[in-house]
C-alpha cells in the first residue's frame, strides 16, 4: 500500500452527499434529533450554502457547511468523524473553506464555537479568527445550557473593489 490510499480528499462538490453529511452530523452529535439533520441537508439546496468535505479511503471524513451573504459567510457546521480527528482534517476543510470564501470574494466569515469547546478555538485562533462577541447559553446538550463564543476572521485580498 501506498501513503496516498490514506491521504485525505477534499472536494467542494457536496450535492447529493446530503445522506452522508446528515449521518455524520448524528453520529458525531448523539444528542441531535434526525429533524435537525433534516434541517441542515435542507439548508444545502439554498445556492448561498457552500462548503468543502473530506473523503480518507472509502471513509467519509468530515464536512463544513458556509451560508453566504453578500459580504460575509458564517460557518454553520463543520464535523469531522469521531475516528478521524486529531489528524488535521478540521483543519484542512477549514482552509478549504477560506479558500472558497476568498474566491467569492466574501469580506469577512463568522462563526459560533461552545466555550467549552477549547479544541475548535484553537483551531480558530490559528487561523486567524478573533472572538468578537458571546451568546449566552446558545447551544443546548442534554439539559445544560452552554454559552457560545462569536468569532470572526477579516479575509484580506477579498474586496469587491479589488480586480
């Protein structure tokens, strides 16, 4: 076996990986009712959804989900299999990511990480995105009420003024 039947794919054509991307979603939170898969593969026939998954082998890896508006996107959902993290796959699809948002010439992307979640703002931080604002108990798993953290990251070289 070679190294690249291990490497991960990244490709921004999620039609049709609706089924795919609901799975993960319930898998990696066991706490989420299938309505709300529902609702966010709903979200991917809107032309302002975009986004980036990862393929390892015949596993299907991860995926971030951008909703667009004129200047921004905000980053609604990105997931990565329980089995694959820890291998700089967030990662990769949020570059990914940024990557497209700079080709849609968007200004700024935003986006909402748990407070407990100390992993996710790493990653962010590194980034580049700094937090901005705080949402008081915004995600809810089980009965607790945690509190949410705004952040954003300006995309330079993305300005629609720019040729």
């Amino acid at each position: 076996m070679t190294d690249t039947a291990y490497s991960v794919c990244y490709s921004d054509k999620i039609t049709g990986r609706d089924a795919q991307i609901g799975a993960l979603y319930l898998s990696v939170y066991g706490e989420k009712k299938p309505t709300e898969a529902e609702t966010l593969t709903r979200l991917m026939k809107s032309p302002a959804l975009y986004g980036v998954i990862a393929q390892k082998g015949d596993l299907f890896a991860g995926f971030i989900l951008l909703l667009a508006s004129p200047d921004s996107s905000d980053i609604l959902e990105i997931c990565v299999h329980p089995d694959m993290r820890r291998l700089g796959i967030g990662r990769g699809l949020l570059e990914a990511a940024l990557f497209q948002a700079r080709q849609r010439r968007q200004d700024k992307i935003i986006l909402e990480v748990a407070e407990d979640n100390l992993a996710a703002q790493i990653l962010y931080q590194q980034a580049g995105f700094k937090q901005i604002s705080h949402r008081p108990n915004y995600y809810l798993r089980g009965t607790a009420q945690i509190d949410a953290l705004v952040m954003e990251k300006q995309l330079s070289g993305s300005s629609k003024t720019s040729p």
